[in-house]
C-alpha cells in the first residue's frame, strides 16, 4: 500500500477531477487504496480512483457512504 501526506493526496485528486478522471464513489471498485499521513502519523485511508476517505481501511469494503470525500 503506497503512503502519502495529506497534502500530497488533495493535489493528486484535484489533478484527476480536473482531467475529469475522478470516479463516481458509489460505482467504484476501490482498488487503489493509499495511506494519508497527517504530521508524521496515519490519517486515514484514500482511494485514489475516487476519492472517498475513511479512516477505516474496511469501510471500502462495506456499504459506501460518499459524503465522506477528502478535501
């Protein structure tokens, strides 16, 4: 699983959503997943297909709540 700041993480997915890359949450697969890291520590988890942020690594799994986008 790759690890990137948080910061790192807002740039790459405005990049996508201006190229209009950025998935729809509640049709996407989840299958890349990253690690956010706020000051040195694990934040939450980031799929970087869509957007949708948990701080639960199982929630992508489960039922999909998508007012919870990075940002």
């Amino acid at each position: 699983m790759d690890k990137f700041s948080g910061k790192q993480i807002r740039s790459l997915l405005e990049e996508k959503k201006a190229s209009g890359d950025l998935q729809d949450p509640s049709q996407c697969m989840h299958a890349d997943i990253v690690k956010c890291y706020e000051d040195g520590e694990a934040h939450r988890y980031v799929c970087m297909e869509c957007g949708y942020a948990d701080k639960n690594r199982a929630a992508f799994f489960a039922q999909i709540n998508t007012d919870q986008q990075m940002g």
